[in-house]
C-alpha cells in the first residue's frame, strides 16, 4: 500500500508544470513549507499551478482554433474544385468535346 501511495506521489510530482515547480522552490525558500517536496502548498506554488494551468487551456484553445481553421480551408479547397471541374465541364461543352 505504501508503495502504492509512493508511486502516486512520484506521478503527481511529475505532472507539475515550470511555474508550479517554481513556486514551490519560492516557498521553500521564503520558509512557508519545510521542503519543496511536501504535499502542503505555498501561496506561490498554487499561484503557479494556476497560471500553468491557464497556460495549458491557452495551448489547448489555440489549437483547437487551428484544427477549425485547416477543417474550414479543407471545405473552402473541396468547394473551389467542384466548382472548377464545372467550369472545366462547361468549357468542353462550349467547345464541343
């Protein structure tokens, strides 16, 4: 059970973000918590975790606007050929063919 409870810790560590991490050094420093690798949090720890997390939902929202993007250009591409094929087509027509 403990090592079960140790691998928790080690993952949750491992999912701290720069500014997290930061903090946390910041706080053991100003001498809010005894080591920086406690589960207790300092003001600067969660102030960093936070603007990591702001971070991450900004890298997210980005690329969720680029992946519209390119589905838009993918659409605005399909419809520009179908519509070139017709004036291809109308063109033969014209011409005879």
């Amino acid at each position: 059970m403990r090592i079960l409870a140790l691998a928790a810790l080690i993952a949750l560590a491992a999912c701290d973000g720069p500014r997290e991490n930061a903090g946390e050094n910041a706080d053991f420093e100003a001498g809010v918590v005894n080591s920086p690798d406690t589960l207790r949090q300092g003001p600067a720890e969660r102030l960093g975790e936070a603007q990591d997390t702001a971070d991450k939902r900004a890298e997210e929202a980005k690329e969720a606007e680029a992946k519209s993007l390119e589905a838009a250009a993918d659409e605005k591409r399909a419809a520009a050929d179908k519509e070139a094929d017709a004036l291809e087509e109308e063109a033969d027509q014209v011409r005879g063919n």
